[in-house]
C-alpha cells in the first residue's frame, strides 16, 4: 500500500496536452538549414556589434535637447555620471535577483489578465496625457491635418500648385505634395477617420495613436509569447512594455508613425505564426496589415525589405514556394497601393504630382552635417529639388556629386567620419525621450494645458522622467545585446526569433546614413523588447557554476590562513 500511496500517477489528458503543445513547436534545430544559419546569424552579429556599440555609449553619456535652442532641436551630447549608472545598474540587478524569491507568485498570474492590464493601463495614461496638454498639430503634420479635413468636406485645392496652404510659400508656390507624394498614404487614412469623427480638430487621430499603443504593446506581448514559449518571459516583456511611456507621450503627434507601427507590429506576429504553422490563411492579415503599415508611415518599407528576406530564406528551407510568391506579392500590393491612392487624389484634384524627393537626395541630407546634430535635416534634399524645378533626374544628379564630394572627404579625413557617424548615431539612439516630449511641448495647445501637462513641461514631473528615460534605456540596449548573445548560445537564432532584429537592423542601418532624427527611432524601441525580456530570463536562470565555484574559494581562504597558524 505504501508503494501504491507514492507512485506517482500520469494524466493521459495532460500528457496530450503537453506533447500537442510540442508539436506545434518549430524544432529550431532539426529543421535549420544551412542558409538560415548562416543568414541569422549574420544578422545577429550585426546587431550585436551596433548595439554592443550603443549599450557601451549610453553609460557614458547622453543625449539632449539643447534647452537653449528647444524649439530648433538642437542636439547636445553630455557626459554622464558613470559611477550613478553602474550603481543603478547594480541596484537593479540586485532588486531583479531578490525578485525571484517571488517567481512562484508570478507564475500563477494568468497572462491574459497581465495583457488586458497592459492595453489598459497603456491607454488610460495616453488619454489623460493627450487631453491634458491638447497639442495642436504644426509643420508637416498640420499639412496633412489641412489636407485631410478639406478633403473630408470635398475640398482639394491645398493638392493644386498655386493654391494657398498652410506655409505655401516655404514651397515656393508648389503643392506640398509635389515634394512629398507619398504622406498622400496617411492623408487617406487621416480623411476616413475625419469623415467619421469630424474635421474640427486632430484629436480623433490622437485617441486612435492611444489606442494603437495599446495594441502594439500587446502584439509585442504576443510575439514575445509566441517565439519564446515561456510564461515568465513574456510576464518580463509586460513589465517592461508597461516602463515603456514614450510611446505614449507621443501619442499627441498626429502623424502617421504609431498607426503605422501598430499595423507593422501586428504584420510581424502573423508572418511569425506563418513561419511556426505553415497556414497560409496567416499571410492575408500580415499582407493587409503591412500594407496599411506602408500608407500611414512610407519608412516601414523597413518591413517589407525584412519580411521579403526571410521569406526567401523560408522558402529555400522549406521549399515552400507560396512564401515566395508571397514576397512578391506584398511588394506589388505595397507599392501598388500607394500609387493608387496617389492617382485617386490626382483625380479629385485634377492635377498631377511630380515623383517627389527621392531616396537619393534623403542620403544627400543624412551624409552632410546640421546645425540640429550630424546627419539630421538641414533642407538639402527639398532645396535641392525645388531649385532644380522638381526634375527629379536632374535633382539626384545633382545630389549625386554631392554625395560623392562628401565621401571623398571622409576616405580623406576617416578620424572626421568616426566622428560623424558616431555623433550621429548616438543623437539618435542615446536621446532617450526620443522627442516624445518635445513634439507636443513646442506647439500650440486647443486650450491651456492642466497640472500634469505643466509639471511635464516644466516642473518636477519632467525631470523624472528625464531621468528615469536615460536609466531605463540603458538597461534595454544592454539587456538587448546580452539577449541577441544568449540567443546565439542557446540556438534560438531563427527566422522567427530574428525577424524584429532584422527589422531594427534596417531601421539602424537606414538612419544611419539616410536622414536622422531621434523620433525616428521611437517605433524600433518596442522592437528591443522580446529579446531583452529572454536576456533577463536568462540572466536570473543562469547556474553560474563558474562564479560560484570561485566565491567558495574565496570564502576558503580565510580557513586556510587561520589553519596556517
């Protein structure tokens, strides 16, 4: 009887529970092949090395806005204190260590509970902060803001040469969207939403980027769920989506970046469930989404160059030739529908744009310096274009010399063009509020901003945030190397583990030598977060056998001094 009493039983329900859960788990290192191997790893060695680079930067200095030149963003580097960062860096591994005495705790949290928990919190503070400070759109933004209200009331003239729109004559009597054709994409997205909610003020696309934040922070969630297969490890994702508020103080920009971030997102987690599942019902929602990604942001074209190379390699891997087909057909739909909507707004207007500024002479502006930082806008690309009367070939011709003359200067002068990138990578990466303050601080407001708004501006409120943005970024981009380092340890490199890394590789690589602004950065900083959250899970699961086998021959020595006597 005493045997019987401690044998223990097997749940056949739970075993088939358990091992269909493992069926559906890709066997990452069976099933990879030599070409996925060697592509991912590829890439994570770039992105280790780039953000090896700015995790090592970010502790010894940061970032900032020059407070004396605000409005003009002009970027100054300080020197941080190093000694407060190690410490802090210290402090917090010890706090994360003594949390783990809890894990037992944490472990019976139901994460569909931590989810809705994580959408809602994201949400309420982006309400209360949009409606607090009420920012009116300017620059850009209030173009498309113009464009789109008209346009919802059946008005284009701000579409026609000539016409007078808001800061019309900066553009030297030609439509905005002679330079820009492609923010055509978010005026759509803009004049749908406006014809539901009213043209009065931009506050409807503001609610809408809220709530976008909310579910882009629970698609990470869910990927995070997904490729990692572990309930603490997304538990720390939610943690640190939740210590995530950029995002959502700039919630008040009305403009096409965290629509089309959320969209990307959401794009990503069905084309990684493809990747896992092999349904191709998956690829419809990822391509439908991408494509909504293209129009509300053009530079999430950053995906698609990511989804495309992956698919390949799925494809060569799994000879799963509809992953090709798809490639092709997402970058026909992506490029096809922003034309579209480009010749549907021509139509109305009766008028016809010019191809606009082209890549070339963004790589113009990002390889010449600016009074804002290295790299950032400085108006080349649009003069350039205007003077040359928007002729786009003789434009990038133009832009061409240019380029060359400032590569020859910098084979010349290697010490200057460290300096260059380095200054502007780290104007971008390491200024930690990534300008989410800024874009609603230096505008107009509907009405006068309440005390949360004030004590962000300008009192204590935003100096803690400040503060805590630096420290808080610091651990991400080390969390993050250490997470793509402990990925290629324990062989989680995959197509799936890697597409986010290849999409914040494009986005690094891009910015780097295209034009650069940190707020730019902002939507990539998301992206970071499923692999730090493994690079802490593995931290605290780590054995240290090492570590503690050298500890207790410390701990001997004095034993032995003591025997000696």
């Amino acid at each position: 009887m005493g045997q019987t009493k401690n044998k223990k039983t097997v749940n056949p329900v739970k075993n088939k529970t358990v091992n269909s859960l493992k069926n559906k788990t890709v066997n990452t290192v069976k099933k990879q092949n030599t070409v996925e191997y060697v592509v991912v790893n590829i890439i994570c060695l770039f992105v280790f090395i780039a953000f090896g680079y700015i995790a090592i930067m970010s502790f010894f200095q940061t970032s900032i806005i020059d407070p004396q030149n605000y409005v003009s963003e002009v970027i100054q580097y300080q020197v941080d204190n190093v000694a407060l960062n190690i410490l802090f860096t210290v402090l917090f591994t010890v706090f994360v260590f003594r949390m783990k005495r809890h894990y037992d705790f944490f472990a019976k949290i139901n994460m569909k509970y931590m989810e809705i928990g994580l959408v809602a919190f994201s949400v309420v503070l982006g309400l209360i902060w949009i409606f607090s400070v009420a920012s009116v759109p300017a620059a850009d933004s209030y173009n498309i803001f113009e464009t789109a209200t008209e346009a919802a009331k059946g008005d284009y003239s701000s579409l026609i040469n000539g016409s007078q729109f808001y800061n019309s004559d900066y553009y030297g009597g030609y439509s905005y969207y002679n330079f820009y054709p492609f923010q055509l994409g978010f005026v759509f997205i803009c004049e749908m939403i406006y014809r539901i909610f009213g043209t009065a003020n931009s506050m409807p696309i503001q609610v809408i980027n809220v709530f976008c934040v909310g579910l882009a922070y629970l698609g990470i969630a869910k990927i995070t769920k997904i490729l990692f297969k572990r309930r603490s490890i997304e538990f720390i994702a939610i943690l640190m989506l939740a210590g995530c508020f950029q995002l959502i103080l700039f919630s008040t920009f009305a403009y096409g970046n965290i629509i089309g971030m959320c969209a990307a997102i959401w794009a990503s987690y069905f084309l990684i469930k493809y990747f896992q599942t092999n349904k191709y019902v998956l690829l419809i929602p990822c391509g439908v989404l991408l494509v909504l990604s293209t129009l509300a942001k053009y530079n999430n074209m950053i995906y698609l160059v990511a989804f495309v190379v992956m698919l390949i390699v799925h494809t060569i891997k799994n000879k799963k030739w509809q992953s090709i087909a798809f490639a092709l057909a997402i970058c026909i739909a992506t490029a096809g529908t922003s034309n579209l909507v480009i010749m549907s707004y021509e139509s109305r207007a009766n008028t016809e744009f010019s191809s606009g500024v082209s890549q070339t002479l963004y790589l113009d502006m990002g390889l010449n310096e600016s009074y804002m930082a290295p790299g950032w806008y400085n108006g080349i690309a649009l003069n350039t274009f205007k003077n040359n009367n928007l002729n786009s070939d003789a434009a990038s011709a133009q832009a061409w010399n240019d380029i060359n003359s400032r590569l020859n200067i910098m084979a010349n002068n290697p010490s200057y063009a460290v300096d260059f990138f380095g200054k502007k990578i780290i104007s971008q990466w390491n200024e930690p509020t990534f300008e989410s303050i800024w874009v609603s601080k230096v505008k107009q407001h509907s009405y006068n901003i309440n005390g949360i708004g004030k004590s962000m501006y300008e009192g204590s409120l935003g100096q803690f945030f400040e503060l805590y943005f630096n420290l808080y970024m610091q651990i991400i981009y080390i969390l993050f190397a250490v997470g793509i380092y402990c990925m290629f340890l324990h062989r989680k490199t995959n197509i799936e583990t890697v597409l986010l890394p290849l999409v914040i590789l494009g986005g690094f690589g891009y910015h780097m030598l295209f034009e650069g602004k940190s707020q730019y950065i902002l939507t990539y900083i998301v992206l970071l977060i499923p692999v730090s959250a493994f690079a802490l899970n593995c931290i605290l699961n780590g054995k240290y056998v090492k570590i503690k086998e050298f500890v207790a021959k410390l701990k001997k020595i004095p034993e032995n001094k003591e025997a000696s006597t």
